[in-house]
C-alpha cells in the first residue's frame, strides 16, 4: 500500500462513495474529501442517504431539506453543495419523471403509500437513493458539460454498504421490465464503471481495520471500483521507535524519568512521576496496537491509502478545511503520473 500521490484513475472518477465502519468518522471524511476536490474553482456536489443530518450539523447549517444547496466555499473559488436524499421525497420524483404523477403522488405520500412500499420491498429504497445519486452524477449543462465536477457520496457503513450498492439483486424480485428497471440498470452503469470509486474510512485499531479489509474484498468481488483507504484520527508518536515495545510492556525506568528531569531544573512528587510512567506506557501501548493495525493494512491490500490526523479540539468547519488541506497535500484532485503509483 502507498500514500503516494492521487492516481489518474481516480482523477477520472466523478462519484466517490465514502464509508466506514461507525465511528470512524465517514461523514467528516467524506465532508473533507468534497472540499479538497472542489479546489481550484471546481463543484462539488455532497451526498448524504441516512437521514441523519449530519453535513447540516459539520457545516454549521440548518436541515437539509430536498434540494441541492451550497454550503461552503473552497479554497481557489471552487464550491460545495449538498443534497440530503430522501427515500419518500425520490420517490414522488419518480413518480412525476416517468407517470407524470405529480398531484397524485402527493395524495400517496398523505396516505403513508410511499412508506408502505419501500418498506415492502426494502430494495426500492436502495435503488431510489443510489438512482438520485446516479442523476446527479450524469447531470449535464445547456454546454454538455457535467453539472459537478465529482459527487461525494456519504454511504453506509462498511457493513450494509455493498447491499446498498448492488442493485442488481436489488432488483431481482422487484421488476423485470420498465422504468425502475431501466433506472436500476442505469445506477449499476455507473457505479460499475470507472465513473466510480469506493473509499474505506478506517482507525488504526483491530475491529475497523477488520471491517475495512473484509469490505474491500467483498467490494472487489461484487465488481465496485475501490479506490483508497482513508487511515482517520492519526495520533502523533512521542515516543522513539526503539522504546515503544519496552514501554508497552510497562518497562519504564521511573527513576531515569526523575533524573532526567532534575537536569532540567524540575523537581516533581513521586505521584506525579508515577502518573507521567502510567500515561508513558498507555501511550506505547496505543502507538504498538496502531502499528500492528498499520502492519495487516499494508500485508493485506495494495489499495491506495491516505491518511489523516487526529483532531484533538473535535471537528468544526474550520477543521474541515484543515482535513481537506491535508488531502490536497497528498494529490487528491492533482493526479500523478501512472508511472509514478506502485
């Protein structure tokens, strides 16, 4: 795995797909990523499909509601908007798009028809969030031009997230013919090509890494173009690499710490030195469990990965320009060369 540098490849796609195990920090992520892809004078387009308002609550902003709405600005002029798509709101819009049902849809929607069908047939939802996405993507101005230059979809976590990408089966009990078929095909275009790229959020410990590496393989297997591994919430290690494994171990020599202090003119309690022992090794045993996850990262797939820090005041949206600053740093939006990515 290499942290070098923003492939072509992924330069090329305009939807990118953001999950992660929960509590990884997928929606700010995903946040970041449309900002550091809005740079330079681009739009961006952010997605969201669970009906938690969460861009709302990153960008200081109120509810979205069912349309697409600019939110910040990014550095070089360019812009973000963000869309909160809703299943029953899709929908009605489907209805009017293909059977021009627009007044009757609305009497549906009072009579609780929609929530009925979508929750007969949970596989509708899906095609009708994945299909607004779709639209987005292939959305195309008075010019022919693309409307956004990349859409950033904030999916599911890692464990429904290929469920909710494979419309295919989807589908398969839904229709054969018509319309939501045709709809379905065309999200499975889309998102099988190299239009598409799936980015995995992880932390550095055991659990998500799991997730991540097992959601990579099922993503390959169903045909999903991955694209990185975004390594979240990076810890800074204080400690010499020589020391980690002796003090995760609990072997620290408190009275080395003492004397190491007295030289420097500070003279503390045995307390005090007893807790800077204790923080030591609760430090070193961290740095180790993060190496050791760093390790099955890069043993187990050779997927692009990024990575960024850890945010100890929290996440506000001046955060998020940090976050995305530090994206752009390692080449996302500025390709390199193919020659130059392992």
């Amino acid at each position: 795995m290499s942290s070098r540098g923003w492939p072509a490849a992924l330069s090329e796609a305009r939807l990118h797909v953001v999950s992660g195990k929960g509590g990884t920090g997928k929606t700010t992520v995903a946040a970041a990523l449309a900002l550091a892809l809005a740079s330079g004078g681009r739009r961006t387009l952010l997605v969201e499909v669970e009906g938690r308002q969460g861009i709302a609550q990153l960008f200081d902003t109120a509810p979205l509601p069912y349309e697409e709405r600019r939110i910040a600005i990014a550095p070089g002029g360019g812009e973000v908007r963000a869309l909160a798509v809703d299943a029953e709101a899709a929908l009605l819009e489907y209805f009017e798009l293909f059977y021009r049902l627009g007044m009757a849809g609305r009497t549906l929607r009072r009579m609780g028809a929609v929530e009925f069908a979508t929750t007969l047939a949970p596989g509708l939802r899906d095609v009708l969030l994945t299909g607004k996405v779709k639209e987005c993507v292939n959305r195309r101005d008075g010019d022919g031009n693309p409307v956004y230059d990349a859409v950033v979809l904030d999916a599911p976590p890692t464990g429904r997230v290929v469920s909710f990408l494979d419309v295919t089966k989807a589908m398969a009990d839904l229709a054969r013919t018509g319309p939501i078929h045709s709809q379905a095909e065309g999200v499975v275009q889309v998102l099988h090509s190299p239009l598409t790229a799936v980015h995995l959020v992880t932390l550095l410990e055991d659990l998500p890494v799991t997730e991540t590496l097992e959601t990579v393989d099922e993503l390959t297997l169903a045909g999903f173009p991955v694209g990185a591994v975004i390594v979240n919430r990076e810890r800074r290690q204080w400690l010499p690499d020589r020391s980690v494994a002796a003090a995760a171990g609990g072997r620290v020599d408190s009275g080395r710490i003492r004397a190491g202090l007295a030289s420097a003119g500070i003279d503390l309690s045995a307390d005090v030195i007893d807790g800077l022992v204790a923080e030591t090794v609760e430090h070193a045993v961290r740095v180790h469990g993060e190496g050791a996850a760093l390790a099955r990262l890069e043993e187990a797939t050779a997927v692009l990965r990024l990575e960024l820090p850890d945010l100890v005041e929290g996440v506000d949206l001046g955060s998020l320009y940090e976050l995305a600053e530090s994206l752009a740093e390692q080449g996302v939006g500025r390709p390199v060369p193919s020659e130059e990515v392992p």
